[in-house]
C-alpha cells in the first residue's frame, strides 16, 4: 500500500515531477510532462501498478530526510545495525535532454546491503512493457514509450514477476548511481549523464534560484520552500503553473471527491503573481503572465478555469476503472470536467493578474489592452448570470457571492487600469457596472438578520470565498459587516483549529460525504484577521496550519484534523502561494524590525 499522503516528497525537473515515499518507494511519476500518462501509479493502487523502491534490504521507512539547503535535491538517510546508508533523489533540469530521475546511493557508516525494485507501467499502471537487457541498460518499451535504466557497474540486477531487481552492498565512502530516462520509443539512448556531475548542477542551479527570494521574515524557511515548490510546478517552455503534481488523490479516504490538479487554473492567477511579484521572481511572474495571456486568447465566451500546461482547452475527463485508488477512495479521475464550467470569477482574476502585473512596472501592450477589454465587454452583459463559482460546483448554476466580487474587482480594476495607462476605454461605463455589482451584492450576497455575508443569493450558509470581500478592497476592513463575517467564518467553517470551504451540508459538488480543512482557506483567515487588527491571532493560525507540513515542508489540498493527516493532491500550488502571501502581510503588519 502506498504511504500517507504526507509521507511524500518531491523532486522534478521544471517539466514533470516525482512523488518519493518514506520507504525509499517512487510512487509516481508522469513523463514527458505534468499531464503525461504515469509510469508509476502505485500511489493510485499499489506497486503492482509500478513504483521504483531503493532501500536497505531489510525495509521499513527512512530514519530522517530533507532537502539539501534551498533545493530540490532530496536526501533520505537509513539507520540500520549494519551501518548508515543515504538515498540522493534528483532531477537534472531538462534542457534538450530527456527527462530523468537520478537516484545516488551514498555509504555513509559501516555497510548496508541495498534492494532496488522497478516495476514500469505505462499509461497508468495500465500496461507492462517489454524488457530487455543490453551491456549497461535495461530497456522497457510499450507503445510510444521507452524507459532505459541505466546499471551501475558490480550491482547485481535480475528480472522476475515483471520487475527489475537490483541487489548490492554499499561500504562507507562508496557512491552508486542509477539513472532512469525516459524517451520516445522510436529514438536512441545516446546521451550519458555524469550522476556527481548532474548533482552538482542541479543543487547550484537551485541555490542560484533560490538567492533571489526577497522575503526577510520569521518564516523565511517556509516561505523558501513554497516558492522552491511553485517553481517545480511550473511548466519551463510556457510558463503555465500545475495545481499539483498529483491526480486523484482524495478530499476525504474512502470517498468520491477524487480530481486531477496537473492543470494550470486561472483561479490562482493574481494570488500566483503578487507571491511571485513579492518575492522578487519576476521572470517566473511575467513567464506566467504571458502563459495566461496565451490560453485565454479567442472569444470571451470561451474562457475556461482550467487550461493544459500549454493552454490545452480540452482536458476530457474519465475514469481509471482499472485502478483501486488511493486507499479505495474511488473513482480515480483523470482529466478536468471543469473545462465545461461557467465560471464568472476567473474574469476577475485575469483582470486583477493584468493589473498587478502593470503596478509591478510590466507594461501593457495595445494588444493586452484589446483584449482586457472585449472580456470587460463579455463580463459587463454576464456578471448577473448564475454561475458554477471557484469551487467548481456539480450541484447546479447559482449566483454565487465571490464571483460577484471577483465581477466587482475586474471592473474596478480595469478603471484603475484605464485612468494609470490612459488607453482607449470606456470609463464611465466600468465605473457604473462597478457600482452596480456592489449595491447587488450588498442588497443580495448580505444576510440582515444575521449580519454576515453569504455563500450565494437566496443562502444562510457561509462560504470561506467571503473573506475576499476584504482581500479585495470590496469593502474596507473595519466596515461592521466585513467583521461579523469574518468571525461567523472562523466561528462556523471551524474544523479542529482550522478552516473548512463551507459547511458540511453545502450541497455543492452533488457527492456525499464531507470533506477535511482547506488550507488555504486558513490563510485566508490568517490575511482577513490580520486585516482586522487581530495581529496576534493571525500568527497563531498561520503558525498551526504551518504545523500541518509534512517533515520536508510540503503542504497539500487540505487537512484533517481528527485523523491528522493531509488530504487531497499533493504538494498543492494554491497552499503554498497562499502561505507566501500571508507571510509577506503578516510580515507588512508587524511593520519594520
């Protein structure tokens, strides 16, 4: 079985990723990118559905790992009664080479006698390639795909049951390499790779990286691994940003809420730019820009929330009914139904991302400009259509509050945007569709008798999205209402000290069931108390959702509380940029030192 979703690392190239359990175990792996089809699925099933484990022979789970500093370089260290051994796990950044995924095993201590265990399966887990063994490779091919192990010289290897098995003592001082490529079945192997010389590399190419980060403050630690984790998510040749390297793992064990995040959403596009922008990554923040610029491109109507790594439209979604799934939560989905929604907010996160963007001194081109404003167009005849909203509902359209308030931002953001530039627009008419939209939703979004806002017109029910009201600027912090809601939020969505999307009765996605914490929702408290004047409770909470990382940093979808374990796909882009946000405004708080 696999490991605990918090027991998971990862390492990857700027292209693809790699999850790497406790046990030495690689779990999955999708090549050439992101969205490939996995060679190792086991973490949807278990190994019979590949994975690659290298470990000491007599098993069990490591002694102690971490990232060597500000890298992506992961080093996992076994304790045994024989002596001390340690795997480096790493992938080289591409280039023009094929993908691979470098595993280093280091002596440290007396002697260890090692077990390596690949089991390819392409597709999925779905399919069993054809093995053979030349004088330094063992070669599997299935289709369009090729994977060629390469064999370090005096391991013993042998193939039975469908794996490859590696066998060797490792003594004190002695380094012994594997090299996993992946490439199209049609093409040669020709490229060697210097195991100690591709480390090296890539451990320098991460700490050059990782020097420019501007943040100064208490969680430097946090923050640096955030954006180490945002940068392996991003997708180098377009700039587009995975939710997650994962797919399919679960909101709640045993139960359906099973998505695939290996796609770039524009629900995260002005969060992702300002913890860029703030963090002095302003290569990667306007290579994000340019991916967003690329995949809306065409008629507004056809604006999606969720796009492929280079701006793919059609993403079809479908069951694996071949695969178990995580600890049986099924059915495994891969592929994004999401496409198809009618998602009214993500217009004002495109805006807001071209607003911030031109703050930060990255120019708006005529061209841009064309565009913002035939989605204004698109947006001002809409905004009062019902609509799925940023959860991605399958319980029906509504007039959800937050897409409402995002309707507000892009036209208040593109005023801001007309009178900065001076370009050609239609000022008094954004102005008017802004005013509009902020006397609807306070007419309409607003529960009097209880005094807070709302998930969606007609609804009692509160909603974490509200706390964008004062993300936003839509109302100011102290206005009474901005603080009732934010304390019925932290009062209600309440799940064990953190934050829940909505209530358990929401009927939202049309599932049963309910679902752990979401953890960027916890941020988002920690940003709206913060904004309150409730300093202190704001760090309180960023310190215990901080708390739920796993032992190398990583944070996923969501938490749970009871059973203290993550949930949900892994490690999550939308944490992690809200964690480098709210520690940039918590740091803006307490003011200078």
């Amino acid at each position: 079985m696999p490991g605990r979703i918090e027991d998971y690392a990862l390492v990857g190239d700027l292209q693809t990723a790699a999850l790497v359990g406790r046990d030495g175990s690689v779990d999955w792996m999708c090549l050439p990118r992101f969205d490939s089809p996995s060679c190792f699925a086991a973490l949807l099933g278990d190994e019979r559905q590949g994975h690659w484990r290298l470990a000491p022979a007599a098993g069990g789970e490591c002694t102690g790992r971490a990232y060597r500093d500000n890298t992506l370089v992961l080093e996992t260290t076994w304790e045994t009664p024989d002596g001390a051994v340690r795997v480096v796990d790493f992938m080289p950044q591409r280039g023009a080479h094929p993908p691979r995924l470098l595993r280093l095993v280091e002596g440290l201590r007396g002697s260890v006698e090692m077990r390596g265990d690949l089991r390819l399966r392409f597709h999925y887990g779905r399919i069993a390639p054809w093995v053979r063994r030349t004088e330094h490779h063992r070669i599997a091919v299935a289709g369009p795909d090729s994977a060629w192990l390469r064999l370090a010289p005096g391991v013993h290897t042998y193939g039975q049951d469908g794996s490859t098995h590696s066998e060797f003592t490792v003594h004190a001082g002695e380094r012994v390499p594997f090299v996993l490529t992946w490439q199209p079945s049609h093409l040669p192997n020709t490229h060697r790779v210097d195991a100690d010389r591709a480390l090296c590399e890539t451990t320098e190419a991460w700490q050059r990286w990782t020097a420019g980060c501007r943040y100064e403050g208490d969680w430097r630690a946090a923050v640096l691994r955030s954006l180490i984790t945002l940068k392996a998510l991003a997708y180098l040749p377009t700039g587009g940003i995975v939710a997650a390297a994962s797919a399919s793992l679960p909101e709640r064990i045993g139960g359906e809420r099973n998505w695939d995040y290996r796609f770039c959403w524009l629900r995260d596009s002005s969060m992702t730019l300002s913890a860029l922008l703030r963090s002095g990554f302003r290569e990667e923040a306007a290579a994000w820009r340019q991916w967003l610029l690329r995949a809306i491109a065409g008629d507004p109507r056809d604006l999606q929330s969720v796009y492929g790594v280079a701006g793919e439209r059609r993403l079809p979604e479908a069951d694996a009914s071949w695969l178990p799934g995580y600890e049986n939560s099924a059915p495994v989905r891969f592929g994004n139904a999401a496409v198809d929604q009618l998602q009214l907010d993500i217009y004002g996160e495109v805006v807001d991302t071209l607003y911030l963007a031109l703050r930060a001194g990255i120019p708006m081109e005529r061209h841009v400009w064309v565009l913002l404003r035939t989605l204004m167009t698109f947006l001002e005849k809409h905004w009062r259509d019902p609509d799925e909203g940023l959860w991605e509902g399958r319980g029906g359209r509504r007039h959800w509050v937050h897409s409402k308030v995002m309707s507000w931002v892009a036209a208040d953001r593109a005023v801001r945007m007309a009178r900065a530039t001076r370009l050609p627009a239609p000022v008094e008419r954004w102005q008017a569709m802004r005013d509009e939209v902020h006397a609807d939703v306070c007419a309409h979004g607003y529960d009097p008798d209880r005094g807070v806002f709302v998930q969606h017109y007609g609804s009692r029910e509160l909603d974490a999205a509200t706390l964008f009201i004062v993300k936003t600027g839509f109302l100011p912090p102290q206005d009474p209402r901005v603080i009732r809601t934010v304390d019925a939020v932290r009062d209600e969505l309440d799940h064990g000290g953190f934050v829940r999307r909505y209530a358990d009765e929401a009927d939202i996605d049309g599932l049963p069931g309910t679902e752990g914490a979401f953890l960027a929702c916890s941020f988002w408290l920690a940003d709206a108390l913060a904004a309150t004047g409730r300093t202190d409770a704001a760090r309180a909470l960023f310190d215990r959702v901080l708390s739920a990382a796993n032992d190398v940093g990583l944070l996923s979808e969501e938490w749970d509380p009871v059973h203290r374990r993550q949930l949900g796909n892994t490690p999550q882009a939308f944490t992690h940029v809200a964690l480098v946000n709210t520690a940039f405004l918590l740091a803006e708080a307490a003011g200078p030192p």
